[in-house]
C-alpha cells in the first residue's frame, strides 16, 4: 500500500477534517468572522496524492456552507497583507 493511500494517512485526513468540523463553529463564535482566515499547505500537504485543490476547495465549501461566511473568511487576509 502506497503511503498516501496507508489506513494511518487516511485516519489522519479525516481525524483533521473532524476536528475542523468541530473547531470552524467554535472559533467563529468565540472570534467572529473578522478574526478568521482560511489557510492551508496546499500544494505541500503530505497527502498530494490523495488530495487536489478542487477536494480542499469542496471541504471548506461544505465546512462554510453560508456563502456570506466564507466570502467573508476567504477575504479576511485582505488587510492583514494591505492587498
């Protein structure tokens, strides 16, 4: 078995992807909207071969479902980096 496709790197991806789920709500109750910024390691991720852009593009879709909320963290960086 490949080390992209092994039970370990598998249970890792969907450990992460519940605990994203879990902290998303939290962290934007606790912070609010203007405090959060969507970041990832993408291209660099250790599960390259598991993994693409449009797959962590549809997770952060589905973990942000109200458009308004992830245009929201999607556009947060905007001062941060004066663009």
């Amino acid at each position: 078995m490949s080390g992209s496709r092994s039970p370990r790197r598998i249970a890792a991806v969907r450990s992460a992807k519940s605990f994203a789920k879990e902290a998303y709500p939290l962290l934007r109750d606790a912070y609010g909207l203007d405090r959060l910024m969507w970041g990832s390691d993408w291209p660099h991720t250790q599960f390259e071969a598991a993994q693409s852009y449009a797959k962590n593009r549809q997770f952060l879709d589905a973990l942000i479902v109200d458009e308004s909320e992830r245009a929201q963290v999607l556009a947060s960086p905007r001062p941060l980096f004066r663009f």
